[in-house]
C-alpha cells in the first residue's frame, strides 16, 4: 500500500507508472520462471564420416536426448600449427593439439571395435568446444556432463603423436620401430598370451631360427630376456649376468656360418690388413661402404643365418615402445584435468584406452580388421580388484629408482611396468596426490578439477574468492580446509627426505615436494642442524647454535602401538628444529642419513601443548 503525502498531478503519475511497472516486472519474473530452459547441445563428430571420407562433419543434439550414444575422448594436448574446420554448426575451429590425419585413424579403429563399432559420434574438446568466449564458458560448465553422458571414455594419450615425433628423433625411431611389432605389443598389452606365443614361433620360423638341436628355440625362449617369459614375468638375474654374452653362448650351439664358403680376400688400405676372418661374412666390413662384393646367394644365405642379430633387434623395439607408451600414460595421467576425466569413467567403469602409434601396421595399411579374434581396444577395469593387487604387489616399480635398477639386474618385464603405471595412477592416487602431484596451466585449476572428487566438495564454490597463484597457495590453503589427517600427511610429506628447502618460511608450505614420497613407505628424518641455524636467527631464537637448538622427532604412531615386526609405521615421523623456551620450530631444509638421531628426553623441559611451525 502507498500513502501519499500532500500528493499532486505528478506524485499521482508517479505512481501509477510505479505500479505499472511493479506488474510489468512480476509479469516478466513469472514468465521467465514458466519458461522451459532450452537444452543444452552438445556438438558432436561423425565417426564414419571422419573414416572413410577423410572430413569431419559435426552435429548438435540435446545432450539429454534419450539413447544418444557417443565417445568422449580424453587426451593430453599437442602444440601443432593450427589447422581451421568449419563446423558448419556455427562456428570455425581451431585445432592445434593433434594432427587431423591421426584423428582420422582413430576414427577408423573406433569403426573396427568390438563395442564402438555401433557407436556413431565422438565428443573430442579440439573440434566440439567453441572457443568463443563467449559459448566457451557455457560449455565448459558443462563439461563433466558431457563425460558422464559418454557411453564410454576413450583415453588416447598419443593422440599429439605428430607432436612427439617432432620435438625428438629418438621419439621418432622408437615410434617408428614400435609400428612393425604392433600386433604383438597389442597382444601383450591385453596380457593374451596364445596369440603372442604364436607371433613368437612365427618370428623364429621368418628368421630361420634352427630347430636343431631341439633345446636351441627353448633357450631362447626362456632363458634369455628377448622373449614373451621375459616380458611378462620378473626374474632376478645373478651376478654378473650379461644378456649379450647369454645370447652369445646360446648361438654357438649351432653355428651355420662356418659351413659357408669364405669369399674374404686382402686389400690394400682396408681392415683386412688388422683383421683376419674365415667366415662367409665378416659383419666388420660393411662398416664401410666399399666393400668385397660377393655372389647374390651368399648375401641371401648371410641374411638367413644371421638371426641373432634379428632378435636383439625385435626385443628392443618391444622394450622401447612399451616403455615409451608407459611414460606417455604416466604424462596423461598427471593432466589435471585429466584426472577428473577418467575419474568420471570410475563411476560406469567405462574406460577403455588406445594408442594412436599402434593404428598402422606393415606399409601404412590397418591390419586389425583382418584379425581372428574380434579386434578390442584396451579396457581399464576399475572393478578387477584381483588384477590390481597382483600388479601393486610389486616393488621394483615404486618409483624412478626402483625401476632403473630392475631394468638392470632382472628381466625387467615390460608388461607387468605398464599395467603397474596404470593402475598406480588411475586407482591409488590419493586427494594430495592428485591436487599437489599433477600439472595445471593455472594453479586454481587444481581446486576445480579435484575437489568434487573429494571430501571437500562443498568448498567448489569459494574457490574464485582465494586468488590462488602459487603452490605455496595451495598448500597454505589446503591446510585451512583439510581434516586433520589430511593436515598430517601434507606436513610429513614437507618434512620428506626428498623435498627440496630453500630457507623460506613457512617451511612446512614452501618446500619442493618429492614425487617419490608414498604413504607407508620408510621415511628417515635425520637432519644436518647447522644449516638451520640462520633460519632460526630470523624467527628470534637469537641463542641458536648447534649446541642450544632443540630437535624433535614426532612419530606419526605410538611407540606402544602393538604392529607386526613387518610393518614400518613406526618409521614415518617429523622431525623439528626450534626452541622449547619459544616455542619456535621450522622443518629442517636438508636431510642426512650420516647424522645420528638426537634425543631430549634428558634435558628436563616439558614439551608444549603443541607446536609453531614457522
């Protein structure tokens, strides 16, 4: 109600418009509220279309339309020059990650799949995402629906191929060596063993490799590291094991090249005059160039008999490429955003994988569909709880060291490397993990992409408020909204051997964290005191000397706690340098196993109800 005042020709018009007005709006306000929104529209590529026609034709449809199918790809980015598509759907991409060729590739395997070959469209972010700022925003809101709404998430961490073979041309040859032993490395991956044992017989038979005597190939296939035993099953090699002088021995078991005619003769200015051979082909004189010429059938029976060289050959083409697809998973996997992706997969279990450098086999042209068994990309099983202990069960991969020492003294077997490295990082990662141990081009992209996985979903909506820029940042504010036991951890993990202290305070935010650290594994937190001592100068312990200072070791568990005489909980501690008196500590910046372990148990102070880390 109004109650107008002395009211005039004008006050009375006033408001009449007011009310008009005041109807007008709420008129406005209920419409609006009557109003269906409209669907959201997802932009979606034509698999066969990019198959067989070599173009990418897109799509829109309602990304809530019933019994809408697609596959969502997920992959880490390349830096290629740009390439434009006109979507036709109202907009011109921009395509810098991959090349279109190797995308088309993969088009056609997805026609080929066991249970993609139904499928009609694929959601990748390069061509379907408008990046207008405009309707960029918008979709990038809608992201996690669109991965959720997959049928399946296909994880291709080679789809920036083009780019790996540019920037190196060791990337370049291993890429290219992997291509001719791609259906092997593909039955490896899958762990499918009567189809890999069957290329293996077919590669002795091609190399004319002798079946006698009979004890010959079974050396060979399970005495050396060259093989599928090797590749599948780790073995400890006694010292001093050497595979090239094993392989060495095992050949002279038969020894084809001394029944052929020797064709060597001397001439002036080459190695002949240092070295003296009776073989058909000594292989020191192709070194150069110009070299005795012989008959064509000795060339052919040189090439038939030497079959050594063929194994080393092929085994190293296998090792390289599955390393190099190990490392390149362990690349993917540390995307930030990456990780919500496939952690989106866990909740339909929903996630296969694929790489781009296995599409094409001998000269170019695909092979799998020729195949005889149906031709499947590669499935991570995040309910095969029986097949992920097996592989974590494993120590010799825990971390760079662990793995470069297996390669050196076991069989190193490839095949169990790989699926540890998946597993490790799709299924064990914990919140710190993810949120401190991934790669992000902006620093609050870590609180976007990892809190909804988390406990601490419900602070999504406050992050744009913390002007997060650093990892110092984070780290500070992970300890405001963590629980305690989250709080523990990160502090042991800043105290950890490995990290690296630079002297800057707060000391339990700014050190570099180390890759390494694990929870559960021994940590040893022995401290060089000396280094410390300025630091503690500045924070006004002004008495502090290596005789003054205060060192506390904090276990993480009691010292009573009843544990079996296996378990290395009571190792994982603190360790602190300060002032009881002040109540000022800071986590030492450097680590040394030579230093003993100091205690203050004698020295009568009473220890405060809790610590000031600085």
């Amino acid at each position: 109600m109004y109650i107008l005042k002395n009211p005039t020709h004008i006050d009375c018009c006033d408001f009449v418009l007011a009310y008009i007005n005041l109807l007008l709006k709420g008129t406005q306000q209920q419409q609006r509220q009557q109003r269906p929104k409209t669907p959201f529209q997802v932009v979606l590529v034509d698999i066969k279309k990019a198959a067989k026609d070599r173009m990418i034709r897109c799509v829109k449809k309602p990304l809530e339309e019933k019994d809408l199918k697609y596959v969502a790809l997920t992959y880490r980015w390349g830096e290629l020059h740009e390439t434009l598509i006109d979507t036709k759907v109202g907009y011109t991409a921009s395509i810098t990650s991959f090349a279109l060729d190797d995308f088309y590739g993969l088009c056609e395997m997805m026609t080929m799949e066991s249970d993609l070959k139904h499928i009609k469209y694929v959601w990748v972010d390069a061509i379907c995402v408008d990046q207008r700022p405009s309707k960029r925003k918008a979709i990038i809101y809608q992201m996690s629906n669109i991965y959720d709404k997959a049928t399946y998430i296909l994880a291709v961490p080679d789809l920036h191929l083009n780019y790996l073979k540019r920037i190196s041309i060791k990337n370049y040859d291993i890429i290219d060596d992997g291509i001719k032993y791609c259906k092997d490395i593909y039955y490896l991956i899958h762990g499918n063993t009567d189809p890999f044992t069957v290329l293996e017989e077919k590669f002795l038979n091609d190399s004319n490799v002798p079946n006698d005597p009979p004890s010959l190939r079974q050396l060979l296939l399970k005495h050396t590291d060259h093989f599928g035993d090797s590749f599948m099953q780790y073995k400890m090699h006694a010292h001093p094991y050497c595979p090239v002088l094993t392989l060495n021995r095992i050949s002279q078991t038969v020894n084809p090249l001394s029944s052929l005619p020797c064709w060597w003769k001397k001439k002036n200015g080459l190695i002949s005059n240092l070295h003296q051979c009776n073989t058909a082909f000594c292989p020191i004189t192709f070194f150069e160039r110009d070299h005795p010429r012989s008959q064509l059938v000795d060339k052919l029976d040189f090439e038939e008999a030497s079959w050594k060289p063929k194994i080393i050959e092929r085994s190293t083409c296998i090792r390289q490429s599955m390393e190099f697809l190990t490392d390149l998973v362990e690349d993917w996997s540390s995307r930030v955003w990456v990780i919500s992706e496939y952690n989106i997969a866990k909740k339909k279990n929903n996630l296969k994988y694929w790489f781009i450098q296995l599409t094409l086999g001998h000269s170019n042209s695909p092979f799998y569909s020729v195949m005889d068994d149906e031709f499947r990309f590669f499935k991570f099983d995040f309910e095969d709880a029986s097949f992920a202990d097996a592989m974590l069960k494993t120590t010799y991969y825990v971390n760079r060291k662990e793995s470069r020492e297996t390669k050196m003294f076991s069989t190193n077997p490839i095949y169990i490397r790989f699926h540890y490295t998946m597993i490790r990082h799709l299924k064990q990662q914990t919140f710190l993990e993810m949120i401190l141990g991934s790669k992000a081009s902006k620093n609050e992209d870590r609180f976007y992409s990892v809190l909804p996985l988390s406990e601490y979903a419900n602070k999504l909506t406050e992050v744009s408020d913390w002007d997060i820029y650093n990892m110092v940042l984070i780290k500070l504010k992970l300890y405001d909204i963590m629980t305690v036991k989250d709080k523990l951890t990160l502090l042991f993990w800043s105290a950890h051997e490995d990290t690296i202290g630079n002297d800057i305070l707060p000391t339990f935010a700014t050190s570099t964290l180390s890759l390494a650290f694990q929870p559960g594994r021994l940590i040893r937190l022995l401290s060089n005191y000396a280094y410390n001592i300025p630091l503690c100068k500045r924070l006004g312990i002004h008495h502090a000397s290596i005789q003054t200072l205060d060192v506390v070791s904090i276990p993480a568990f009691p010292h009573n706690l009843e544990v079996p005489s296996d378990n290395d909980c009571h190792d994982y501690k603190i360790t602190l340098i300060g002032s009881f008196a002040e109540n000022k500590w800071v986590i030492p910046c450097h680590h040394h196993f030579d230093q003993p372990r100091y205690y203050n148990g004698n020295r009568g102070l009473e220890g405060p109800p809790f610590f000031d880390i600085y």
